[in-house]
C-alpha cells in the first residue's frame, strides 16, 4: 500500500536520521515533517494533519517517554520509539503507557515499513 495520504512526523535529534529517514519515506509515498528540536513537535501536531509518529528516546532535555506521554494527552496518533537506547525497563514502561513498537537501531526498513503500515491499516479501520 503507497503512503501517500498519510503524513509521518519524526521527531530525532540527529539531523542526518531525520534527512535519511524522510528521504526513504518519501520514497515510499508518503508525506513526511521532521524536526530536530523535540519540543517542536507539539506545535506541528496543532498545525499539521499527523498520522504517525517517529520518536527517538534520548534527547538533550528530555525523553521521548516524556514526549510520548504529552503527545497522548491530546492526540489518538500512534508512536514508534526508534532509537539505538537499549534497556528492556524503559521499553517495558513505553508499553505499560500504551505504545505498540519500539524499534532499535540500525533496523531494516521493510521492517519500519511493516510496522508503520500495520498501525496506519489500523487506524483506517478504527473509527
């Protein structure tokens, strides 16, 4: 399935990941927003028609539990966590808010793809 009527927004301090990252999705057909200033995301998820969210999990000033658990307060959008971070606790505590995937660094893109087509397939079908 083309993403073309979606939009993924990624939210990754690590500007080269966010250019590739959109480069690929793009690719792909589907719209995408980045930014690398965390805090940036909640005034684009106002302004911007968003459908998923790419999050990494460490930030300068923040985590991306913390961005998700503020994204949820106002927003039904799903998140993946997609980051090199690796410890089972924090993972166990993004699932324990609710998210659905977490996804380590390097990855494989058909995999990013499966996942993000998956929860995409599923908001089509939730009303």
């Amino acid at each position: 399935m083309p993403g073309g009527q979606y939009t993924i927004l990624i939210v990754d301090d690590d500007e080269v990941f966010c250019e590739n990252e959109s480069s690929i999705l793009r690719g792909y057909g589907f719209r995408v927003i980045s930014t690398t200033v965390p805090d940036e995301c909640f005034s684009l998820l106002e302004r911007e028609k968003v459908d998923l969210v790419l999050l990494d999990y460490r930030y300068r000033n923040t985590t991306g539990l913390e961005l998700y658990a503020r994204i949820k307060e106002k927003h039904t959008i799903p998140v993946i966590i997609v980051s090199a971070y690796c410890d089972p606790s924090i993972e166990d505590q993004f699932y324990s808010m609710g998210g659905k995937f977490w996804i380590h660094k390097p990855f494989k893109t058909r995999e990013l793809l499966q996942i993000i087509r998956s929860l995409l397939d599923n908001k089509r079908i939730t009303p």
